[in-house]
C-alpha cells in the first residue's frame, strides 16, 4: 500500500480547511494558494470528495469547499479510502477483488487480511480534528514573555 500524492494532498487541503474555518466555504482559489497547487488538480481531488460526501460544494459568490462534517469526526481513512484506488496492502484481500484461485490453500492469507486490518483500524482511528493546529492554542514566542511578566 502506497498513498498517493493526491491521497496526501486530499489529507492535507482537508486539514487546511479545519484549521482555517471547519464550518465555512473555502474557495478553490485560496485553497490551491494556500496549499501550492494547482486549481485545476486540486479542483479533480475536491470533485472526488464532493461526490463520495466528505466535503460540501457551493457555486458562486461566497461559495467553495467546506467539511461535510465536522473535523472530530471526519477519519483519515474516510478520505484515503475515496480517494486511492485500493489501500489493501495486496491485491489478493482488495475489497473489489474476490481473492485468488490459492485462497484455500494460501499460507500468508490471514497474514495479509490482518495487516489490511491494522492498516484500515490505524487510519480509522486518526481524525481531521486529531492533526488540525488549534490556532487557539498557538502561542508565538513574544508572546511567552508577556505571559511571564
């Protein structure tokens, strides 16, 4: 299994929008800036997240991006599993496939079903809101002194 960079720019775009507003619409174009990519890429990766229900999309003024949920419950692997073409870490446990003409007889069978599972469990288990900075909680270097004196 190999995340793709569309997987790791899926991730982080969605991270930048729950730092920067979780409930708001972000236009393509702040977020292709912020991000440094280009719109009509990011705009493919969006579309894919728009229609597998992790983001929201609105046209016109005021309009954008925004999480279809909130960040405390959108999963890594909600994301991931829209966006790349399988996250098994072989074909033979794919979702999509029906395994192999060996399955009955496949020593390494389980193996691999286990480590599909530790794969899906430890991405399940990682949410938005887990890698989004708290700009709250940022506190900049002048500022400790202040908060000394």
């Amino acid at each position: 299994m190999r995340v793709s960079t569309k997987g790791r720019y899926a991730v982080r775009v969605i991270i930048d929008m729950a730092e920067n507003g979780e409930s708001e619409f972000h236009p393509l174009h702040i977020l292709a800036e912020r991000q440094g990519l280009s719109e009509k890429y990011l705009e493919a990766i969006l579309g894919t997240l728009v229609k597998n229900n992790i983001l929201e999309g609105a046209r016109g003024k005021g309009g954008g991006y925004k999480l279809a949920k909130p960040a405390a419950e959108l999963t890594i692997w909600e994301i991931l599993s829209v966006i790349e073409t399988s996250m098994s870490p072989v074909e033979c446990v794919d979702n999509d496939k029906n395994g192999c003409d060996r399955a009955d007889i496949c020593p390494t069978l389980t193996m691999w079903k286990d480590f599909a599972k530790i794969i899906h469990d430890y991405f399940s288990g990682i949410t938005i809101k887990q890698l989004a900075r708290d700009s709250s909680k940022i506190i900049l270097p002048f500022c400790k002194e202040k908060m000394k004196k």
